[in-house]
C-alpha cells in the first residue's frame, strides 16, 4: 500500500473509503439550426439591399438562385426591387410574377405586381391586381390608395373616391388626403375639395404643400383673406415656397400694394430666376406703378420663356395700347387671338388698337366678335356703343346701350354690381345723354329706368370696399369705359384682362374668375 493513500485513508477516519473528487461543470455548446438552403442567405441578401450596396447584392442574389434552381422568393423579391429601381419596369415585372407563381397566398408580391403595371401604364391591369391583393389582405391602406390612383387615370373617379375613403379610414395620411382633393377638382367641386384639404390640414397643421394649395383654392373661389392667411401660414413653416410666395404675391398686387408684391416676387426670383409667371407678374406690377418701359421689359422676358401664353401676350397688347404704340398693340393681341380665338376681350382691346389705326371696318367687326363671344360683360357693348357713336351710327349705338342695360340688369338681379367700375356708369349716362339729344326718337323708345333714376343709386354699390384685414391694402378698383366726350375709344382703361388663376394651373381657371373689368393679368403659378 502506497504510503499516501495510506496517509489519506488514516485521515478520513477508520472504516471510511476516500472518494476521486468530480471534474468541474463544463458549459453546454448549442449547434446553431442548420437553415434551409433555400433561406440561408436572405439575411446578407437584405443587409446589402438596405445598405444599398447593390452590386455585391445581385452577385449574392445571381449565388443563391444558382443554388436554389431559382427558387428562392426573397431573392427574387429583392432583384425585382432592384431592377425596377434601376428602370428595367418590364423586367422587375416578370420578376415578381414568378414569385408570385412560387407563393400565391401572398399579398406583397400582388402589390409589387401592380405597381410594375402602373408604372407601364397598364392602369386596369394594375386596378386588377390590386382587387386580388385586398382579396388576400384588406387592411392595407396603401392597397387603397394605389388602387384609388389608378382608378384616376382611369377615369373612374367614383371608385377613385371610394378607394382613397377606405385608405383615409385605414390611416389618416396626406397622400390620400391630398389625391380625394384632386379628385373633387377634376370634378369640379370646388367646396368639397376645399373641405377635404381643410381637414388634411387640420390632421397635418405644420405642412406648407397642404397649407399652399389650400390657400389657391380659396383664391378660386375669390374668398382671398382666408387665401391670404394659409399662404401665409405656409410662408412660415417654409419661408422660401415658391408657390405660396407667388400667390400671396398676387394677392397683395390685386389690392395694388405693388411694393410689398415687388418684395415678395424678389424672394421667389433668387429661387426661380425663369418662372413664366413670375417675370409676367413682376411686369403687371410696374405696369400698377406705371413704369411702362420695365413692365414691357419684364414681360418681354416672360414672352420670351413662353412664347405660347396667350395672357402674357394680351398683357404686352394692354401695355403698348396705354403707350400709345397701336401697332405693337396690334401684333401682340392678334397672337393672343389666335391662341384664344374665343377670347371676347381680346377682340374688344384689338377693336380699340384698330380704331386708332384709322380702320373702322375692321374694327367694328371685332366689337361683332366680342359681342358674340361673350353675352355677360357690359363693358363690351358699352365700348362698342361709344364706338358706333364717334362713327355716326347712332340706332347701333342706341342697340348697344340697350344690350348694356340688359346685361346690368342681369348683374344687379345676380348681387354682382361689386364687379362693375363707377366709371362705366358714368359713361353710360353720358353716352344716353348724348344718344338722347341726338336722336330723342331712338332714345325715347330703347328708356331705360336705370340711366338718370338709378344711376346713383347703383353707382354707390360700387364705392371701393374697405381695406382687407388681411393684407391691409385697399381692394383693385376695376377701369371704367371711355368717355364718348374725348372723340376717341377707351384704350386701357376700358380693358378687362384675364383673371387670377391658380399658379398649378394657368388655364383652368378661367371662367371660374373671370372678370370683365379687371385692368391686369396675374398669373400666380406655373
């Protein structure tokens, strides 16, 4: 026996055997799960993707398909993606059709199927999808609102509206806030699109787009204080917004505060120095301060950007006529007549460049065509009185007084005889007097109550309003005809010009806003 196990045994009393003591406890290594083949790249596929390492992507996704057979859905996902981002449209298209083929209960892959289709413009094929997409998941706002898109360009705006509903119900967001308003004005329901943006507003308070293009629609429908406090809510959040800046600027230059226009305008030309528009209001607002040579300058410039925009063109034709410069007056007018062959002031202010040109035939035809285009603006059968009456014609002349009348008439039982200048009733008493002493038969048999009776008293409906709270500048007092005592036609300040339009827009304002009397052309945007 050993003497250390003798030693060891002697310790551990008598009887008792010693025991080999236990290893220490040694920590369990767990394998990791063998993934699936199929799946077992998709984690670096994704860390490239979001990383936006593409290259080294399609090199992992081209390995993994290779050894999957093309199998792999994540993989394919992923490449559709990238393809589609980098414009191969048909191409990503296939793509998730065969991830479709693999996986058909999911959702994801009919969406990105439709969005391949929208943007090939195939539109019902899209819509289509977009049916079988909710079919699998409803709860889907973006489903909503893409389908509700298409049904757009489709024309469809009743499904346009249900669907982009749906999507507002699902989540409230601005996009389809912003796409129902549109719809509403492609229907031309001014109100309810102003009501659909009133509430986007109120869900996003603090975004200048929805501030800005609820401001313009409150300019459509002429109710320009409340105009004028969302652009200028919008200028806050955003101070160099070149479509808020442009409007208010509009604003402020209807009112004829030129000068506070000016400054605004000089903001938003440091952002765009080539804005049609912009250069167009810029000129109407030296036109105001009546500096004729920079207005011609400016809008020059402007017919330069755009040489088809027939306002621009009607503005240089308005500008030249008050300088006097009847045949530049007459080139610029007849262009704008052949963009807008229905324009009625536009023949009425070329009537009076002719009729300084010493050409009355032509003349007195373009009154015919103003006459015919247009049977609501009085001022145009007032010009063409004052015309026939410096010709010596007087029964037309008394014809046109009479159709004058009429069209007062209507204006007065429509509350609207804020839009007529005391000027123009001034004129047309004179012109009756006139009439009446030169043919009292004629006279006696077109009277009217409105011409000595009540010319006061309609006359005080158009004193200029109070000034607006909201810009503090005295509201645009419209130009009156010519008096037929000066043997001439009322250049300038007989000329109406177009209205203010909404600056998305040039032309789809127009008979929404027109005005007969208005001196100027503002165009608020591009």
């Amino acid at each position: 026996m050993d003497p250390e196990s003798a030693s060891i045994s002697s310790s551990n009393g008598p009887g008792l055997a010693s025991a080999p003591s236990a290893p220490p406890s040694q920590p369990v290594i767990k394998k990791a799960p063998e993934l699936p083949l199929i799946e077992r790249r998709n984690w670096l596929i994704h860390l490239h993707y979001v990383r936006r390492e593409y290259d080294a992507c399609k090199a992992l996704i081209r390995e993994q398909l290779a050894e999957t057979h093309s199998m792999c859905e994540y993989a394919l996902y992923v490449q559709g993606l990238i393809m589609r981002g980098e414009g191969q449209v048909q191409e990503s298209l296939e793509v998730f059709q065969t991830c479709s083929l693999i996986n058909p209960k999911n959702p994801d892959y009919l969406k990105q199927i439709g969005r391949s289709l929208f943007l090939l413009a195939r539109h019902k094929s899209a819509s289509e999808i977009y049916s079988e997409a909710l079919k699998l998941d409803d709860s889907d706002w973006k489903t909503h609102h893409n389908q509700g898109i298409c049904w757009m360009y489709l024309k469809e705006l009743g499904k346009a509206k249900e669907s982009f509903k749906k999507a507002l119900h699902l989540h409230r967001n601005e996009k389809s806030f912003v796409m129902l308003g549109k719809v509403f004005l492609q229907e031309n329901d001014l109100n309810m699109a102003i009501d659909v943006y009133r509430r986007a507003v109120e869900y996003s308070s603090e975004n200048p787009e929805l501030l800005t293009a609820l401001g313009l629609l409150y300019m459509k429908v002429e109710s320009y204080q409340k105009a004028f406090e969302h652009l200028g809510n919008a200028l806050t959040y955003e101070p160099t917004n070149f479509e808020a800046i442009l409007a208010a600027g509009s604003i402020m230059q209807m009112h004829r505060d030129h000068d506070v226009a000016l400054t605004k305008y000089r903001i938003a030309a440091a952002h765009a120095p080539e804005s049609v528009p912009l250069w167009n209001n810029i000129g109407m607002c030296f036109f105001g301060k009546k500096k004729y040579v920079a207005a011609i300058s400016c809008l020059k410039r402007a017919n330069y950007l755009a040489p088809f925009e027939w306002k621009i063109l009607y503005n240089l034709g308005l500008v030249h006529l008050t300088m006097q410069q009847y045949a530049s007056s007459f080139h610029f007018l007849s262009a704008a007549i052949n963009l807008r062959p229905r324009m009625s002031q536009l023949y009425m202010l070329l009537a009076i460049a002719l009729t300084h040109l010493e050409d009355p035939e032509n003349a007195k035809q373009a009154y015919e065509q103003a006459v015919e285009f247009d049977q609501t603006d009085p001022a145009i059968p007032l010009n063409y009185c004052v015309f026939c009456y410096n010709n010596d014609l007087r029964p037309l002349a008394v014809k046109q007084l009479t159709s004058f009348e009429q069209r007062l008439n209507a204006m007065r039982q429509k509350n609207s005889m804020a839009q007529i200048d005391k000027e123009l009733l001034e004129v047309a008493a004179k012109i009756w007097r006139a009439l009446q002493v030169g043919d009292s038969s004629s006279a006696e048999s077109t009277k009217s109550p409105f011409v000595d009776t009540q010319l006061s008293a309609v006359a005080s409906q158009t004193q200029t309003p109070p000034k607006d709270p909201a810009t503090d500048a005295e509201s645009p007092r419209q130009p009156a005809a010519v008096s037929p005592q000066s043997n001439e036609m009322a250049a300038v300040d007989n000329a109406p010009s177009p209205p203010v339009n909404d600056p998305a827009i040039l032309d789809k304002a127009e008979e929404a806003r027109q005005r007969a009397t208005m001196r100027q052309a503002l165009l608020s945007g591009d």
